[in-house]
C-alpha cells in the first residue's frame, strides 16, 4: 500500500499513456497459428477510413492531446509554484 501512496501519480500517468493501445489493439489481429502473424483488420477504421489511416488518426490526435497537456505543467509551475504536481 505504500507504494501505491508514493507512486499513484506515475500509475495515473501510465493509465493514461496505454489507454490508445485499447482501441489500436482492436484493429490488428495477431495470429499464432503458424509462428507470429500480424494483421490489420480490413474494414475496421470506420467512417470510410481504411484502418491504416485510422490508426495514424488515432495515434496522432492522442499524441496532440498528451504534448498539450504535458505543456500546460510547465506556465502552471511557474504561476503557481507547484513543485511536485502528482
């Protein structure tokens, strides 16, 4: 338990950087059958998108939102004096 009193900000933080990894997995099957085999799912992206451009999409819009928010630590530090934010 002390650990998770220590940590709980990196265990948010590492939640939330996997969270894309749910929805991407959906789109790739992976196949076992003979050795490793991994495919993307045809039709999967939705929305008249193949499903390669989806996960550009996907991935992409993620990466924009966690630069922002990462970038918004920094003008919050410096107004408020925050020095240890989780």
């Amino acid at each position: 338990m002390n650990f998770l009193k220590r940590n709980y900000g990196w265990i948010i933080v590492t939640i939330l950087a996997i969270m894309p990894m749910f929805i991407i997995i959906e789109m790739v099957r992976i196949d076992f059958t003979n050795g490793l085999s991994i495919t993307l799912i045809d039709g999967a992206g939705g929305e008249g998108a193949t499903t390669l451009e989806m996960l550009y999409h996907i991935s992409g819009e993620f990466a924009i939102r966690w630069m922002t928010a990462v970038l918004s630590c920094t003008p919050f530090l410096i107004l408020f004096g925050v020095t240890n934010l989780l």
